[in-house]
C-alpha cells in the first residue's frame, strides 16, 4: 500500500511518515522542499531512500493532482501555519484553496482512503460545552483558525457526498524529533519556559496537549480503519499551565516560577503587537488570534468534555502519559542543543 503524505518534512508529518514506514507502507512524501525532507528523514533515523521524495506545493494545484499518480491512500496533514497577520491573506486563501484541489485529486484518482489533519481549532472560540464528532464548527479567532474552518467545510463536505474520508482533530501537538529550526509551537514554549525560568499562568485556562506520537499513531491508523469515515478527535490531556509548570519543575528538578497576568491585559499586549508587526512589517511573537486562544478558553474555563473514545477503542490511545511527553520531549530539547545543561536541570545528568 502506497501511502503519500503532505506536509512530510513538518513536526506531525514527519511522525506520520515514520510511523507509516513501521506500518509496512510505501511512503512518498509531498514537500515543496526536498532537502528539508531529507534531514527529517534523517531525524528519525530513516534513510534518504526509504521514502519517495516528491515536489508539490501548496500554492501550485497541478503539482498537488499529479502528486496522487500511483498511490492508495492520502494523509494530508499540510497547511500554512501562522499567528502573524503578515502571512493572514496567505492562509486564508491556500489553505482551504488546497485541501479542495487535494480531496478533488483523491476522488479522482479513486483512493482507498484519506485522513485529513484538522485542528481543535475550528471549534474556537469553544464556550464550555462537550465536543464530539457532531459538534459543528465555530467562527473562528483570526486568520488561522477562519482558514482551517474553511478547510474544514470543504472536508466534511467531500466527506458527506461520499469520499472515503476520516478526519482528525489535534490538540496542541508536543513531543520528541522536532524538524522546524525554530521548534513548532508547544516545543517552543516548553523551551522558553526553561530558558527564561519562568512561565505564565491563567488559573481557569485548560490546554489540551497531546504527544505527537499518539496523533500519529491516529493519522496513519485511520487511513486503513475499516470503520464507516468518522471524525477523531485527540486533544489529549486537558490541564490548567500551573499543572503543566508542576510537571516541568519536577522532571528537571528546576525551580521554575510562575508569573500570572490580567486577561485584559494579555488581549492588550497581543493587540499592540500585531499592530506594531503592521505597521513595522517585523514579526513579534505577540498577536491578537494568540492571545485571544488563551484568554478566551482562560475566561471561561475551557472545553468541556470531547469525545475521545473511538481513537481509544480502535487505535489504543494514549501510548504516552503527559508526564512522559513532557520528559522525552525536554530530554530531546537537551540532547538536540535547544537547551544547555543548566536550562536541562537534572535531565543533563541522566
């Protein structure tokens, strides 16, 4: 079975592509970028020809329609991703632009199956109820969020007139062999924490983490599932950031502070930078559709219950509990030079 991947050389991707090569499957992997491709390849300590390489580009829908010559099943798992309302028009027009042209290629190509890699989201701003596989989709909290809504329409819309499509809908996705330079999203925030020795804390937010090996474990799982196409949520654990600070300090022994702010304040400061990021045309960390995920799930207390029980019953999740993703994760960051021996604590020992 022959198995193509977007989004291949990124953090999900590239732990999509390992595990589908332990899976037994034929791999190509769909990449603007054939030298990044390699070295995470190389990351997980897979040859350069143990998979296809093969160009294809968001931006360019030819490339994505010829990219499914040949292959059974499709996990797109690809989308520009950014806070920055630099890069706004960019995700609002090419995500969802690609994922039709991609699920358009499957049907056309007759394919077994294809996952499409969703988000939590699509449900933000969330308000406090239980989420499931019914739940539909909320209006978003800026560019990012708006355009993998749209995506999300188009999937559930191919998926309803028949495609044999699973969707799947991460939390915020953490763990080891982390491909991107700059570290993805949660991977930077565990490293800042450690850097700066401190983190922040909102004691009513709930921040759903889960090991990128387990949302793995799902992608590549759904794309030979027997099941009816269904919708999979993997948010992993909810946990308030003090919880999480807990845990950190007490894998490396660092005594790590809390620093806790006013929700008004924090919309302030991301609304400030994003302004300044306009107006400057440089990129600050600090933006409104940030903020506004922490302090919105902060202010009313996060989701409520979500329906993780299909990918527990068909796929055995969790294989990693919070606290060993969080050790292997920061053992990682230690072992690949994103933090010295003192930011390590007693990880540098081990």
């Amino acid at each position: 079975m022959k198995v193509a991947i977007t989004g291949a050389s990124g953090f999900l991707g590239s732990h999509c592509v390992a595990k589908s090569l332990e899976n037994g499957h034929q791999v190509r992997l769909l990449v603007r970028n054939p030298e990044k491709a390699e070295k995470a390849l190389k990351m997980h300590a897979l040859e350069s020809d143990s998979a296809e390489i093969f160009y294809a580009d968001l931006e360019d829908q030819a490339t994505l329609e010829n990219a499914l010559y040949g292959v059974d099943f499709l996990l797109h798992a690809a989308a520009i991703f950014s806070l920055s309302p630099l890069d706004a028009k960019l995700m609002l027009k090419v995500n969802p632009t690609s994922t039709r042209a991609l699920l358009s290629a499957a049907e056309n190509h007759d394919l077994k199956k294809t996952v499409y890699v969703s988000t939590m989201g699509v449900f933000a701003p969330i308000d406090g109820s239980d989420i499931d596989e019914n739940t539909e989709t909320s209006t978003g909290l800026g560019p990012y969020t708006k355009s993998k809504i749209e995506s999300e329409k188009i999937a559930r819309e191919y998926q309803a007139n028949g495609l044999p499509l699973n969707i799947v809908y991460p939390g915020g996705i953490f763990g080891p062999v982390d491909p991107n330079p700059e570290l993805s999203d949660s991977m930077g925030m565990l490293a800042e924490i450690l850097k700066r020795n401190v983190g922040l804390s909102a004691k009513a937010a709930k921040l759903a983490m889960v090991d990128v090996r387990d949302v793995a474990e799902v992608c590549v799982g759904a794309l030979t599932s027997e099941t009816q196409p269904n919708r999979y949520h993997v948010w992993g654990e909810l946990v308030t950031m003090d919880e999480v600070l807990e845990l950190v300090k007490e894998i490396t022994g660092r005594d790590v502070k809390f620093f806790s702010s006013p929700l008004i304040l924090l919309d302030a400061l991301g609304f400030i930078g994003e302004l300044i990021t306009i107006m400057t045309r440089i990129r600050l960390p600090l933006a409104r559709e940030s903020m506004r995920m922490f302090t919105q799930n902060a202010r009313i207390g996060g989701p409520g219950n979500i329906d993780q029980n299909a990918i527990r019953d068909q796929f055995g999740y969790p294989k990693f509990t919070l606290k060993e993703s969080l050790r292997d994760s920061l053992s990682w960051l230690y072992e690949n030079g994103h933090l010295n021996a003192k930011q390590s604590g007693k990880l540098a020992n081990i």
